[in-house]
C-alpha cells in the first residue's frame, strides 16, 4: 500500500467515534487493550468465548462504550462472519488472542491450528469487515527465532528474522513447537495481505515474556495467567531452593496494550514487524528485585551480582514509530506484587 493510501486507511480507522473489534478481548493483554482503547473514547467490540465472560468483562469495564460478541472457537472457518457483519463500523481488527498447545499433537493442534486460524479471521475481515482498514497481529518474539537461538547472546533479535527450524523439526516438543506456531502463524498473516487484495493493512506486535498487573485486581488469582506464572513461581521459592537458571527478553503488557493502538494510530506502523522489548531479565534479577521491595518475604539469595546472558535485540524501529519509553523491569515486577498483595489484603 502506498503512503498515501497509508495515511487515507489511518485517518478513516482512528477518526472520532472509531470501532475497534478486539479478538480474545478477555485474555491477559486483551482486556489491556480493551481497557485502553475505551480510556481513549473508542467505541470497542470484543470477541469472548461464552456470556459469562463477556457478562463478567462487561461488569469490570462499566463503560456503555463496549459492547462483545461470542465467538466460542476463533480458530474455526467463519467464526468471526457473523460479527463483522454485525458491526460493519467497526474500522480496526486486533487480534490479540494467543493460542496455546491443548493436547499432544504439537503440529496439528498448535502449529496448524495457529496459522489456519489467522488465515481464517483475516478471510472474515477481508469478505465482511467493510470498513476495516487497519488489522493489528499479536505475534511474538519467538517468531523471530527457535529454542537454541533464544539462549544465544550472539543471536540478535532483529524484525528481519523468522524462525529458522523446518516443520519437522518445529513439531518435536511443546517448546520448540510453540517457537514454530508463532513464525507459522505470522508468516500465515503476512501470505496473505501480500497475495489477496486486501483493503486493510497489517501490523504486527512482537513482544517478548509479558510480564506485569492484571487490567483489574480482581483477576488476581492464587496461579497468574500463563505469561507471568513465571514470576509466581519465583515468589514461591524456599530460602534453601535453588534459582532457576533461566532469562530472556522482558516487556510489560501495559506497553503491549499501548503499542497495539498506536499500531494502528501512526501511519508509520502499517506493514510493519513491532519488536516491543524493555530489557533482559532473569530468575536471579527478579529475586533481586523482590528482596529490594519486599524483603518480608523468605526467598533464596542465589548470586545477587551474577551478571545475565547479554541476549541482544535491535527495536529502533519500533522504539522510533511508537515513541514511548518502555516500563522497567523493575517497576513492572513492583506493580505485578503490588496488585497480588492488595488483592489479597496484605497491602
């Protein structure tokens, strides 16, 4: 799509009283999304799989701005039709939805299921979403890389790679197969606004481990949300356990849920591969950090100066479009604890 047309598809998504249609808007960055958006005085559909938790979403967001669809199984043929011919106002699709492996079968129930069903919504949006011109993607970092390349601090993270592993070898284990879904899946998205004649444009958001609060305390439970169980595991460490030796790439959902939006805000964005990273982090650091806050509680010292991977990453680009700092580590892990406490009425 030229810059004009780039410019023409961004005023008609982000004009006053815009819809956004937001998939898996009850997810763990989904209702950061949703919660933003109406913040903002968008008016918002999210797609949730039964009444009750769109019923339950409806109650948390009190806002007459947001309105949601059952759509039980999003992966399936058509399951987005009857909406977007519900809603044909609706101007921006975020598919912030993220599938995970439910059985065994790595290659037919994540692999193939992740890019049919980005495949599918994308051929909704393109046959019923009538004014839709922008669609926003959550994809991930691990689009960008396999398993090996992830603990390699030669490697950088750069949004002009892809995961390098074949098929065959993309399937073998759960993690090598969630690695390969997210590249498929992307790769699936990106198939096809090149060879369809789309009147939409694509982005892409690719962060790294989603760390941070809940859009509302009460979501907070005794186990946290797949992303940040993590950290939950952390804070239940003995003070004689050892530290796992584990790391990464670290973003928080509050700047997931921004970049989104701005995705489809700034006319820069469109067609574009988002890396959205703050910092490395590790077990060790996030135990440093729960010792400096929270020193009540009883948790192992490990090596407070043991110094991490230096796994390297390169988001000028995003850091240049979107035009945001990025949360801290630190301040994120703070929040995350802050919120579990005050839920839990020790704070």
């Amino acid at each position: 799509m030229s810059a004009t047309a780039s410019t023409t598809a961004n005023t008609a998504a982000t004009g006053t009283n815009a819809t956004v249609f937001v998939a898996g808007a009850t997810g763990f960055i989904g209702k950061h999304v949703v919660k933003q958006l109406l913040e903002q005085n968008y008016y918002v559909v999210g797609s949730v799989r039964s009444k009750e938790k769109g019923d339950a979403l409806t109650v948390l967001l009190a806002n007459p701005n947001f309105n949601y669809e059952i759509v039980e199984e999003i992966e399936e043929k058509g399951a987005f039709d009857l909406a977007l011919k519900k809603f044909p106002n609706v101007s921006v699709f975020i598919d912030a939805a993220t599938p995970l492996p439910i059985g065994v079968n790595y290659d037919k129930q994540l692999i193939k299921r992740s890019s049919k069903g980005i495949e599918h919504i994308l051929h909704s949006i393109k046959e019923y979403g009538v004014n839709v011109r922008r669609v926003v993607m959550t994809s991930s970092i691990a689009a960008c890389m396999n398993f090996e390349q992830a603990n390699n601090p030669a490697y950088v993270v750069d949004p002009t790679k892809w995961n390098p592993d074949s098929h065959h070898a993309g399937k073998d284990t759960p993690v090598t197969a969630y690695f390969y879904a997210k590249a498929a899946a992307e790769k699936a998205a990106w198939d096809f606004v090149q060879k369809k004649k789309c009147n939409f444009t694509l982005t892409t958001i690719l962060p790294g481990y989603t760390f941070g609060p809940h859009a509302f305390d009460t979501n907070v439970s005794d186990v946290l949300n797949t992303s940040t169980e993590i950290i939950n595991k952390i804070a239940g460490l003995s003070p004689n356990d050892y530290i796992p030796n584990f790391g990464g790439l670290f973003v928080d959902v509050r700047d997931v849920a921004r970049a989104h939006i701005l995705a489809f805000e700034k006319p820069p964005a469109a067609e574009k591969r988002l890396i959205l990273v703050s910092e490395e982090f590790s077990a060790q650091t996030i135990v440093n950090i729960l010792h400096k806050f929270y020193p009540a509680l009883q948790l192992p010292v490990g090596e407070p100066n043991k110094p991490l991977l230096g796994l390297k990453f390169n988001n000028e680009e995003t850091r240049k479009i979107l035009a945001f700092e990025l949360v801290p580590l630190e301040t994120s892990i703070k929040d995350t604890f802050d919120q579990i406490f005050r839920a839990r009425g020790i704070l």
